[in-house]
C-alpha cells in the first residue's frame, strides 16, 4: 500500500491541523504563564514610569487621609521640583469623592487639584504645563 499523492483538499486539511496544534499550544502556554505570573497593578506600573522612565523618585504617602483611601494606592513623587500625590481611584464616583474631600479642607486646593479618569492629583503648588505633562506621561 503506497502513500496517496497529497491533493488540494488533503493539504488544505494538513495545514488547518497543523494551525489548530499550534493555536492550542500557544493558548496553553499563556493560561501557564498567567497563572503563574500576576500583571502589575495600575499603581505599579505608575510607580515604575515615574522611577524608570521619568527618574523620580516615588515615596509612599504619608500624611494625606484623603489620598490613603483611594481604592487602588497612592504614591508621592516629585515632578521638577513639585511635589505631587497620586491616587489611583477605580471609578468617577470614587473620584469626585476625593475631590470633594480635597476641596472641603478649604484653602487654595482647586488650583493644585486634578482629575483625570483614575487618577486623582494633589500638587505642592500649581504645577507647570511640563510637570502636567510628564505626570500625564504615566498614566495607565
């Protein structure tokens, strides 16, 4: 009994089977890797731009009641001579709560106060449009 010549139809059929193989190799690999490896959180990643990419230094809060209660962390860094704190909120009602929170303990807060999506800014003075943006710049 010989081998049969490899027909259109028979290739077509090796290569899907082949294709399926790898797809399910490839899938299995990543469920293993995901398992065993935990993706950084939101904070994180913030911490490791301003460390990394931006060359700050990033310190834990301290001092800041408001900031200490936001759901995903809160770090302080300075940003060109500006000290400023992140919180990482999950939600916009999380946030307006914050800045709410900020703005009752009076004084020129709103000046020094941003939110941005999951991010909620408490700078030392009023940042500059660089410090703005390279606060921006680790945003996740």
């Amino acid at each position: 009994m010989g081998l049969r010549p490899l027909t259109d139809a028979r290739a077509a059929r090796l290569g899907l089977a082949v294709a399926a193989v790898a797809a399910g190799i490839q899938a299995l690999v990543g469920t293993a890797w995901s398992l065993a490896h935990d993706d950084p959180t939101d904070l994180e990643l913030t911490e490791r731009c301003f460390t990394r990419e931006m060359g700050t230094r990033v310190e834990p809060t301290t001092g800041d009641p408001v900031a200490s209660s936001a759901s995903g962390g809160t770090l302080t860094t300075d940003v060109e001579g500006n000290l400023v704190t992140v919180a990482l909120v999950a939600s916009a009602g999380e946030a307006d709560r914050l800045r709410a929170s900020y703005l009752a303990l009076g004084g020129d807060v709103s000046s020094r106060l941003e939110v941005r999506g999951e991010y909620v800014r408490l700078w030392h003075r009023p940042p500059s449009e660089s410090q703005r943006a390279t606060a921006n710049g680790c945003e996740y």
